[in-house]
C-alpha cells in the first residue's frame, strides 16, 4: 500500500514528527511505502538516527508551515478576537484553494490510498490548511486516519476566536472516508462526547531494538560540553516551554547543591517563548544552579563539526545521561518518557494528567512528584545516583513495561485494526 502522511512540519524532533516517523517504520515493515508532504521537511540525506521515516518520495509546500506569513497573519487575526477582520475569510480561503490543489496532486502524483493525517484536524495552527485537507479528503474519496495529538480547545491561546464555523465543522471533520486516532484516553473520551469515534494508539517507541551507546563519534560528548568526569549529567530532553515545568528541575538541583550537577537542556525554546527561557535561566542563576541551554548542540542527526562545534544527536544525550528530568505539568502523552525507558535511564516524571490515567497503572518505576519538589523526592534521587543496583533494576523494569505496552508490534496491531475498518 502507498501511504501518504500530512502535517505542518514533519521535521526535527517535535513529538508529531516523531510518532510519524515511527509509524512509517511500523508500516514500512509489513511491506507499506511511504510518502510525505509539509511544511518543512529533513534533508534527505540527514535523517535521525534512530526513526527515520523511510520514505519512498516527499513533497515540500513552504506554505503549509504554521510559520508561513500568510498563515501567521490569518492565525493572529483569528484569534484573540470576536471580531472578523474584513479581509480574514477572503485570506482563508484564497490559501485553501491552493493547499487543497497541492494535496490532491500529492495524492495523485504519488498514486495514494491512503493518507495520515497529523495533527491537522486538532490543533488550528493552520487554517486554510485544514480546510484544504478537508476538502481533499471530500474530493478524492482516500481512506484517511486523522491522528490527533492535542486539541485546540484545551489550550487557552484559542478559545477566544472569530473562526468558530470553521472550528465546528474541521475540528475534526466527520465524514465517511475519515477514522480517527487518539494518543490517550482524555483524548478519547472528548471526542466521543461530540459523536466521534476513536482508537488509542500511545506514543511507541521500537523497544526490541538496542540502543546505541558509546561510539567513536560520541566519546567526547561529556568534555565537549564542558563537562569533568565527576559531574553529574541531568538531561532535561523538552522544548523550552511553560508546561514542561523547568522549573521544578531546577528546584531539584538546587536542592541537590552539595553534588556537581550540570542540568542540561537539549531543546530550543519556541519564538513566543523565549521570556520562559530568560526566567529559567536568571533562576537558576539565582539558585547557584548550572543550568546549560544546548539546543546548538543537539539536533535529530549528528553534524560534525566544519570549523565550529560538533552537534550531536539527541540520543547521543541520552547516552551519557545519569539522570533525566521530566516534570511536565502537561503532556498529550510524553514521547520523551518513552526514549529515557528505551536507554535505561532513571528519571523524574510529575504526574501530569494523562501519566495518572493511561502511564503510571501500568506500573513504571520512577521518582514521581506532583508538582513541587519535596524532601522526600530530593532523598530518592540521592539514593539513586549513589546506587547503581536499585537504578538496574528500575531501568530493566521499565524496559519491559516499554516492549509489552508502547512497542511497534502494539502499534501494528493498533494500526490493522483501524485499516480493516475501511
């Protein structure tokens, strides 16, 4: 079967792009090609390491990125407001039209039968592009699987608006060649109260590969981010973002002030949220804590260094990390909870909404906080860090935790029963 997956961006190491990438794999692996279209595309010749989409051709269409202007125009004058520009619907649907005709030639040039759909039809970033999807789905009759992430009515940037008519009728669609998949049952649930149907498909991960360890080209990961061999490396591997709660990682080091940890950041910040960035690093400042922001450093492939720095991946991170924080106060799932499992690594998850309900009764085994750091979490990281066994014997349990319930063999299995459907 050919297979066509959509999205904004199918590029780096946001957690879309990444479940898109891995679903490729589960779908290329009994026998499927596939195929991508986006906003922003890897270079082909730099996949990641570790869930490179195979792909059998790709089309990129500058247009369909939420960072476009003419897409950034129309999202900041349909929201915030109840009132409607005079030039807004015109705007809408003059790019629509254009999206929905390189869709369908996507479809037709690629002899498509079928079409994933990422995040598209659940988070209004891109209007005229999700009318456009629609609108193709209508046209050329393709079985397609909207997979929804995250929804547009639980972040508060959206819920003033003057675009509630399309709101109502393209998130999501209802329509006959269109199923729907979820990442949990919060999820789920919502959309079985306006009438939609849906399968739980979690965040994956290919738990019965081996993860990559010291290499040649890593080696040097620790000095080059100046880093002695007595330190402590705490990686905090997230987007620099208010819900990601940082600070409750730096609290932990700062309360761990008598070990030389080096807590770093392996993510960017995103361009509206660089004031966060700023508070995070003046605190830590404040609180004697060092706190290393490397974005520069760490990208989905390694890049050698040509007269600057060497970047490395992002696994490469998780390799030489001792510990790994993950304080979340919100998360549709936690793509980077299931990579800490996958390279055995202790680590510190608070217990966000969706951890509570669909991770934590499968019985992970991790240092757990609900939203402040407590002497009792400062005491079960220092007992870890200071005792190799209880941390072999959380990170073998977690593994196995990993192969029986987020695996790739899960995900196919999730993914045919969705296919028989149609």
């Amino acid at each position: 079967m050919r297979i066509g997956h959509l999205s904004f961006r199918l590029a780096g190491t946001d957690g879309v792009s990444l479940e898109t990438a891995k679903i490729a794999q589960v779908f290329a692996r009994h026998g499927h090609q596939n195929y991508y279209f986006a906003g922003e595309l890897d270079p082909e010749d730099q996949a990641d390491q570790l869930v490179a989409a195979p792909l059998a051709g790709q089309i990129l269409v500058p247009e369909a990125h939420f960072t476009h202007p003419e897409a950034l125009w129309i999202t900041k004058h349909a929201f915030g407001t109840t009132q409607m520009h005079p030039q807004l619907q015109e705007r809408i649907e003059t790019l629509a039209t254009k999206l929905e005709a390189a869709v369908v030639q996507f479809i037709g040039v690629f002899n498509l039968e079928l079409l994933t759909i990422q995040n598209v039809f659940a988070i209004p970033l891109h209007l005229p592009l999700s009318l456009a999807v629609q609108r193709a789905l209508q046209k050329t009759g393709i079985a397609a699987i909207a997979h929804h992430h995250d929804f547009y009515w639980e972040r508060e940037a959206y819920r003033v608006n003057c675009v509630a008519h399309i709101l109502e009728t393209c998130f999501p669609p209802h329509l006959p060649n269109l199923r729907h998949m979820v990442i949990n049952s919060q999820a789920q649930s919502a959309l079985a109260g306006i009438g939609v149907h849906s399968m739980v498909l979690p965040n994956i991960f290919d738990f019965h590969e081996a993860a990559p360890g010291v290499d040649e080209y890593n080696a040097d990961l620790r000095s080059e981010l100046g880093l002695v061999d007595s330190d402590l490396f705490f990686l905090q591997p997230t987007r620099v973002i208010p819900r990601k709660g940082i600070e409750l990682a730096i609290e932990l080091v700062q309360r761990l002030d008598d070990l030389p940890i080096k807590l770093v950041i392996s993510h960017h910040a995103e361009h509206n949220t660089l004031d966060y960035l700023n508070e995070m690093l003046a605190l830590a400042a404040r609180n004697h804590v060092d706190l290393r922001y490397l974005p520069a450093r760490f990208k989905p492939q390694r890049v050698p260094g040509k007269g600057v720095h060497k970047v490395y991946s992002l696994w490469d991170a998780y390799v030489f990390a001792d510990f790994v924080t993950y304080p979340s106060l919100y998360e549709g799932f936690g793509n980077a909870l299931l990579e800490t499992i996958f390279f055995s690594r202790p680590f510190l998850v608070n217990r966000y909404a969706i951890y509570q309900k669909d991770i934590e009764p499968l019985g992970l085994d991790a240092v757990v906080v609900e939203g402040k750091i407590t002497d009792r979490t400062v005491a079960e990281v220092r007992t870890l860090l200071g005792s190799p066994t209880r941390v072999q014997r959380m990170v073998q349990h977690n593994l196995e935790v990993g192969r029986q319930h987020f695996s790739y063999e899960t995900a196919w299995n999730r993914l045919y029963e969705i296919l028989q459907t149609f």
